[in-house]
C-alpha cells in the first residue's frame, strides 16, 4: 500500500496518539488473509514494536464461525467461512503476539459486536485505539466507525491496513478522514510516540 504521503489530500485533522490511553487493535491478521496480509507485514510488525516499545496494550482480533453463528454474513459471502478450529483461523505466526497480549474472539466485521471488547477496554484505561489489519473496508473500518460512536478516538494506520484493492482502500480513507479517525502511518507514529529518538 501507498504512504501516508499519499493520503494526506484526504486529512481533516492531526493529532497523535496518547500511549497512556492507547491500544493497538490488530484486526484478523489470520492464515485466512495472509495473500493480503503480507504487502503490510513489514509496516504493520513495525506498528506493533513501536506499540509494545511504547507501552501501548496489544489486542489482537481472531474471525472464526461455528456453523450455526454466520448471521448476514452466511447470506452475502455464500458460506465461504473461517471456520473455528482450522489453520486458516489461526493468527499468522509471523506476528509472534507475546502471552500477555489478548486476542478477542469475533464473528462479524465488528471487533465490537458480540465480544467484550469495550468493557475490556474501559477497564484498561484505554480511550485511544490504534487500527491495523486486514480487510481495510470491512473489519478495520466497521471497528473504527464503531469505536468512534462508542466513545474512543480513533487513528487508523494508512499503511499497515490492507484490503483486495488500493480502489477500496482509498475509500475507506477518504470516508474515516472525513468523519471518524486521524491518520498515522509508521513513520508518524514513530514520531509521535518517541520524537526525534
């Protein structure tokens, strides 16, 4: 994916995360998505030392299915599931998430929905989430227009969110920019999270 540079046409307004408030949601970085991870891997495993070097909490999310649980989605993508229990559920090694750091168990585009994730959230502290992950204009942007209404600011990574096509990427920016989330990529997290270090 494109630079931040690129995405500055859309910016509405700046600002950089607070580490004492933050956490980092990893969304469904699986075997499931890995083709699309992989663009991002090295920006988004940047993303996550900065975070863990910052010491911003990680939380990971996991999209799986039961048969019975698939809801709207059952109806639009015509039963192609992560099912629950198989590798392609699994997150992707090369993330090697610590055993402190959480992962929240999901079955819709929202890492909100049916999950204790605000409450584990408020119980953090946290009033700040970081986004990243995959799909752009699905899960990463369903979590952060969720986390907006729910009471979080949001900033959502340009460069370590990935999807099928730069065209649906770019929408997705264009929309969160306008209403929702601040920008960051790794070069201005870095350097709002650590400065000239």
């Amino acid at each position: 994916m494109a630079s931040y540079k690129k995405y500055k046409k859309y910016e509405k307004r700046k600002r950089n995360p607070d580490p004492k408030t933050s956490a980092l949601l990893v969304i469904d970085v699986q075997n499931y998505f890995s083709s699309m991870a992989q663009p991002i891997l090295p920006n988004l495993l940047q993303t996550i030392q900065l975070c863990r070097r910052a010491s911003i909490p990680v939380i990971f999310t996991r999209h799986s299915h039961t048969d019975a649980d698939g809801g709207m989605l059952a109806e639009w993508w015509n039963g192609d599931f992560i099912m629950d229990g198989t590798a392609e559920a699994e997150l992707m090694p090369e993330l090697e998430k610590l055993p402190k750091e959480m992962v929240v168990g999901k079955n819709t585009y929202s890492a909100f929905k049916n999950t204790r994730l605000e409450e584990q959230l408020r119980e953090m502290g946290v009033e700040e989430v970081i986004i990243t992950g995959v799909m752009t204009n699905l899960c990463c942007e369903t979590t952060a227009r969720e986390a907006f209404v729910r009471g979080f600011r949001v900033f959502f990574s340009t460069d370590a969110t990935a999807t099928l096509d730069l065209e649906l990427h770019e929408a997705t920016l264009k929309n969160l920019a306008y209403g929702f989330a601040y920008f960051v990529d790794c070069k201005r997290l870095r350097e709002g999270l650590f400065g000239n270090q």
